[in-house]
C-alpha cells in the first residue's frame, strides 16, 4: 500500500479520520466524548484549526478540517495526543491508544465539502446505531439543522451557505440534502481519492502536485506520485468504452460516466454535460453503477478490462 503523501499549505481543508488500536473502541463514555469534544476546541483556540464537521463514532472520528496556518500536523498531535493522555490516565493504562496516524484526506472544498458532510453525518446511520442522523448526539448534525446551539469552536456558516439565506431556511435545506439519500444506494465521495491523499477536480489535482509535491523524496513517497500521473480525460474514457461494447450503447454510456467519474477527475457539471445530465445525477448514476458492479460478474470483468486499457494506478 502506498504510503501517504502529507501536504499542508495554509487554508488547506481535509478529511481527518483516526481508528482505535486493533479497532478497539476508543469512547467508552459521554465524559470520553465531551473531553475529546474539549480538545477540538483547544485545537481551535491555540493552533487556529476550523472545524467544520465532526461526527464520534465508537471506535473511530471523522473530522471535515480547515488549516488557515497550514498546520494540520500540529494541530493533530494536539488532539490525539492530549486525548490519549487523558484517555491512558482515567484508565490507568499506557501505550498507544490509536490505530498509527490519522489519516487525512486533502480536500478541494468547493467541490466536495458539502459531499462530504453528508457522508459523515450520515455514519451513524450507515452503522445502524440511529435510523435518523439528528437522532444522534456525538455529531455535529444537530448543530446544522437548529436542533440545539452550535458552540463557538463549530463553524457552521461555509456549508449553509450553500443553501443561502435566511440561516433557518439554509437549516431545513441542509437537512433535506443530508437526508434525501437515506435508504439509497450511495457511492462515498472517498471512491474518488487519488493517491489516497487528494480529493479534487483533475485541476486542483495539477496545481496541489506542481505547488506542493513535486521535488518530494521519490524514496519516500514514490508509490503515491505515480498515482498523481496525468488522469485520462473523459474523451479518453468514452473512446476505450465503445471500442469495448460496441453494440450495447445505454451500457457503454452507463459504464463511461460511471469512469469519467472516478478516474478523470472532471468537475460534475463537466461530466454532466458530456453525457446529457445533470451535475446532481452524475454521482447518483456513478452510485447505483457500482452497487450494480458488485452484484454482476461478468459486468465487473468488462469494468475492468477498460480500466486496465486505461493504465489506471488509483484502481
């Protein structure tokens, strides 16, 4: 497995997750949750972190973070680090509480932020510990549909903005989209990682690896690099998939957007627009696409077939 390239540059946003050792659960009580919850906000406070999304699992976090000082590594050892410490002393118990590093995924917000936070508010539901996300209180869900009050440290205003204004109207908007895709089949946002580190448009994609990785030890991060090579563009895709089924074209359309989708790192609306549909319908098309992917042998054989035509890293 490739190991994880860490970029930080000031106003960088990421997708943060830690695990317990050995998956172990690592929130044994509220006092465990709200303590941790504390150190988000000393996070905050001292090393200038935004928090925009969190959701506490029990064995696991999610964190949706922004670094305007481009230090996310700091402000990760300030986490996990007091909270382990406070998590060893309570316990009278040493060692590593935690599965190694956090993992952190770099974000182009504009495109997948939002996304993003419907993934992670929706985890506890995913997990069948609620049936509803603001029946669940270790998330930060509550705070973006008005069921209680944000504290401070939360910053709530970037996602709402989405919905515009006024802020109760963006609140009911939200919830509408966290909640429209309960119970349907959904492809996470993280199928579109590259390198499993960057979460963006093939653009942010160039200018992250001209601006931030280029010049990196090939030693160190060479697997990773190679998955940051030129993506094939949605020409390329659709070209390869109706050399490959050729008298089968809702198949061929179906299975190029399904590509276009993870591989070429094209904005939705871009997709959209080559294959006549909405930017909304592309990642609701590439989802049913791949639950079907998994249920179809033969289907999962042709898939991949074109993706080895594509010379693709990231498969």
């Amino acid at each position: 497995m490739a190991r994880q390239l860490r970029i930080e540059y000031p106003g960088a946003y990421y997708h943060v997750t830690a695990r317990g050792n050995d998956r172990k659960e690592i929130f044994k009580s509220e006092k465990d949750r709200e303590k941790f919850l504390s150190y988000l906000e000393s996070a905050v406070v001292r090393y200038g972190a935004v928090i925009h999304t969190w959701c506490l699992m029990s064995n696991h976090y999610h964190l949706l973070v922004e670094t305007p000082s481009g230090n996310l590594s700091q402000v990760m050892q300030h986490i996990n680090g007091a909270y382990t410490n406070y998590y060893n002393v309570k316990r009278k118990r040493s060692g590593h509480l935690l599965q190694g590093r956090y993992k952190a995924i770099l974000v182009e917000a504009d495109e997948y932020a939002l996304e993003l936070s419907r993934y992670i508010h929706l985890n506890p539901v995913r997990a069948k510990m609620v049936s509803e996300p603001d029946n669940y209180r270790w998330s930060s869900f509550q705070d973006y549909v008005g069921k209680r009050n944000a504290p401070e440290w939360l910053k709530t205003e970037f996602l709402l903005g989405y919905f515009g204004k006024p802020h109760s109207v963006a609140q009911k908007q939200y919830r509408q989209f966290v909640e429209e895709i309960m119970g349907k089949e959904y492809e996470s946002p993280l199928e579109q990682m590259v390198a499993a580190t960057i979460l963006g448009s093939a653009e942010f994609v160039a200018r992250i690896q001209e601006e931030h990785v280029d010049g990196k030890s090939p030693d160190r991060n060479l697997p990773a690099l190679k998955q940051l090579s030129a993506r094939p563009s949605i020409e390329r895709i659709r070209e390869i998939v109706r050399s490959d089924i050729v008298e089968r074209e809702r198949l061929a359309a179906k299975v190029a957007l399904y590509l276009s989708h993870k591989y070429s790192g094209a904005k939705l609306k871009e997709i959209g627009e080559h294959f006549g549909v909405k930017e909304s319908a592309v990642s609701q098309s590439s989802g049913r696409f791949a639950v079907e992917l998994k249920k179809d042998p033969d289907l999962k054989k042709i898939v991949a077939d074109i993706e080895a035509r594509l010379n693709l890293w990231n498969v």
